[in-house]
C-alpha cells in the first residue's frame, strides 16, 4: 500500500510539475534543481494501518526556496483533509483551525512518538523531565494524528527528537497556520530537514522547551 500511494502521488505531481524536486520516504530524492521540493509520505503511521488502527494518513508538502508553503494531510479512515498554504490558514474538511487556548503547562496534554528502534536514550531522558511538569503524555504512532491534533486544540504540544522531513514538513505548517508554534528542541527555527520539532499551541512553548532542556 506504502508503493502503490508513492507510486500514483509522484505520477500525478510529475503530470503537472515534471521540474519540481520530490522527496518520498519510499523512493528517497528525486532533484531537478528546482527552488521547489515537494515532501511525501504515501501512508504515515503505517504499522497502525497493518493493524487495523485508524490512526494513519497520507502526508504531502510543498516547500519553495528551504520555506514550507503548502500541507496537506488526509486520514482516509477517519475522513478527516487537513490543508494550509502559507498565510492563509489551515483548514480541517473546509472548516478553519485553532489551536489549543490552554496557558498552563501542568494541564497540558502532550504528544509524542515512542518507537524504540530509534533515538530510546533521548526519548526516554525527555520522558523523565516531563514526569509530574505536564498533565499527561500519549503516543499515537503517526506524526499525521499528532500533528492534526495539535492544530485541532485536542492537543498542547506535540514533540519528536527523531523524524524525518516527510513526516514534518505538512503537519508543521498546518500546525503554525492553525495559530501555533514550530522550533527545534532548542527554540530555533525549524526547516524540514533537522530531525527533531516541539509543535505547540505557542502558550505553553517557552515552558516545554525550558522543562525539556
């Protein structure tokens, strides 16, 4: 399923832009020298989808000149189309996004990854300086939920401190178009290619990152 979605997204973007860059999780980099990049991943949350779990989606964003301008993420399962272009909002079925209005660090409820494969030592130190500074922490297992989550006020913050720019690069846009705020574990700027991101309503950012330190 991971194939075929890679297959018929790159076909229907080569259609109408043969020039642009693309890079997929399931066929790497595909570079034209074009000042646009196009970042996909056919089917976010795969091992949720094998399983049955609805907590899966599609993930396609448009980058120009190192600057995200574009996002969509669609949960075929769940019928939900999250959509934002730069300065222009993010959108859930047609129906505009806000974030969470929560200021308190200690009520919030946080999002993370936990695949034990990847980064264990750093997500687990991150876990431990959360213990008793945030009301709780869930793993959804699909950057697109989390993303969408967050942009939706389901959620305070989503963290990674191990992605891919595939899985970043829509739902972080959505998530800042939707009123909040993107940086590295640091407070930096984020680019789609660094790795590690807290996404969050913007009220609770200095705290998490100040907590997470």
């Amino acid at each position: 399923v991971d194939l075929e979605s890679d297959k018929l997204i790159i076909s229907m973007i080569r259609k109408k832009f043969p020039n642009h860059n693309i890079i997929t999780e399931e066929s790497g980099k595909l570079h034209k020298k074009s000042d646009y990049t196009w970042y996909i991943d056919p089917v976010d949350g795969t091992h949720n989808y094998i399983r049955g779990l609805p907590y899966f989606g599609v993930s396609i964003g448009l980058e120009h000149k190192k600057k995200m301008i574009m996002g969509a993420m669609d949960m075929p399962y769940l019928k939900e189309f999250y959509f934002a272009e730069k300065g222009k909002g993010a959108f859930l079925n047609g129906k505009r996004l806000k974030v969470s209005k929560n200021n308190n660090l200690g009520k919030s409820f946080i999002l993370t990854d936990l695949a034990l494969r990847y980064d264990f030592h750093n997500k687990q130190k991150v876990l431990r300086k959360l213990k008793g500074k945030v009301y709780d922490v869930r793993m959804l297992g699909c950057a697109v939920a989390a993303y969408a989550y967050v942009a939706r006020g389901f959620a305070d913050a989503y963290y990674t401190t191990f992605t891919n720019s595939w899985d970043v690069a829509a739902g972080a846009l959505i998530v800042e178009e939707s009123g909040g705020k993107v940086t590295d574990l640091k407070g930096g700027k984020w680019n789609a290619e660094m790795g590690n991101y807290v996404s969050s309503n913007g009220k609770i950012h200095n705290a998490f990152l100040k907590t997470i330190k």
